[in-house]
C-alpha cells in the first residue's frame, strides 16, 4: 500500500559544502591542537604531546572517511526509503531530517538491518529540477507501522 508522496529516486552526488565543511573542521581541529601545542611547548610532557599528535591524525582520518561516504541513491518507494552507496546493495531504513537550511539539508538514514546510521548531506544545487519533490517525499506522510496509513488509523474505543 502506498501513502504520501509518490516513487521517487534521486542520485546524490558528493555535496561541494559538505566536503568544504568537512576540511575547513579538520583544518581547524589540526591548527587548535599545533598552537595548544606550540603554547604549552615547554610545559607538555611526553604524553600530551603524543595526546595531541593521535587526536590531530583522528581528525584527519575522520575528515577524510566523512568525506569519502558523500554521495548517495535514495529511493522512496511509497512505503519506506532505500539507501544505495557505491557498488553496495540499497538498504531500507528510515530518513530523518537533521537540519533543515532550506536550501540545504543534512540528512539522517537509520538502517533497519543491518542497523547502522548514515549521514547524507544534500543541496539544492545538487538536485536541481528534483528538489521540491524530494523534499516534499521528506516530510510527507509515512505508513503507520502494520502498514496502515496514520489517516485511515481507526479512533480507540471509547
């Protein structure tokens, strides 16, 4: 049965302001971590140092695995979203919208199984012409669990 807005699929190229985002963070994490660094020089120990030396090469490994997951297939198929990244099998699961910019949105995938979080950057600028309709497949109305629509859901008894 389907509910809400119709099929829809939309291929989400790596979004250009995700990725900037994404290195201006990291570029910012590695200059506050080099002058806490280069402040406290004589005053760090051996293991502050090391410290600082782990959690800038985290957020470089964390920048650039962030920035290697943009880019996605979505699919609504009138009753559940569909997850597609690279040469992987779609998964189902549910779509959240995080932040909501306008021109701008940063997306939520909770797979159902195997359970996992994704998070999908999109833009206006990357749909184009398909932009009003996915965000109206956003926000539409979803099934109600047991497949019911939440509309035709009967009132409790009295």
């Amino acid at each position: 049965m389907s509910t809400g807005w119709p099929a829809l699929t939309v291929e989400l190229p790596p979004s250009r302001a995700w990725r900037a985002g994404i290195d201006l963070l990291a570029v910012l994490a590695c200059l506050a971590l080099a002058v806490w660094w280069w402040l406290g020089a004589g005053e760090l120990t051996f293991g502050w140092r090391l410290a600082g030396a782990v959690l800038g090469t985290a957020a470089i490994v964390a920048a650039w695995g962030l920035r290697a997951a943009a880019g996605a297939r979505l699919r609504w198929d009138g009753r559940a979203w569909w997850l597609a990244r690279r040469d992987r099998p779609p998964i189902e699961g549910r779509l959240v919208v995080a932040l909501d910019l306008g021109a701008w949105m940063l997306l939520r995938f909770d797979a159902e199984a195997p359970s996992a979080r994704h998070w999908i950057p999109a833009g206006r600028a990357d749909l184009a012409g398909q932009w009003h309709d996915f965000r109206c497949a956003v926000y539409s109305a979803r099934p109600a669990p047991g497949g019911s629509s939440a509309a035709a859901s009967p009132a409790p008894d009295e």
